[in-house]
C-alpha cells in the first residue's frame, strides 16, 4: 500500500464530489470503517483528530448499492 492511497479529508471530498458533511454522515453510519476505509494519524495526546482516508476503498463502499451494504 502506497501512502498515497490514504489522503487527506478535503481531497476526498473532492475527488469523489461529496461534501465533508456527507462523509461524515457515512462514517457515523458505519459505511466508512475505522482502519479500513479511515484512521487518526494524530498523535494520542493531540487535541483533535487527524483523519486519512483510503481513497479507493471509500470510493468503492460508496458505489456499492445501498442493498448490497
């Protein structure tokens, strides 16, 4: 795995023309696993999270029908 593969929040948002909003819906709803499809690469004692996504398998979760889900 490239370390290109995992990017960050905005360029997802723009590569597969959702808003930041919608990821995040997606996440909360369980798509978008942690470790698969997203991680925190902050350091434990950060005050906020640093989030990377998997471009290619975020893009494919989100193709996939919602009764294939």
């Amino acid at each position: 795995m490239s370390k290109s593969d995992w990017v960050t929040t905005s360029v997802l948002c723009a590569a597969l023309g959702i808003s930041t909003k919608h990821v995040w819906k997606l996440r909360n709803e369980g798509l978008l696993k942690q470790g698969q499809h997203w991680r925190n690469i902050a350091r434990p004692q950060a005050a906020r999270p640093t989030y990377r996504w998997h471009l290619k398998r975020c893009e494919k979760a989100i193709e996939t029908p919602q009764e294939l889900r």
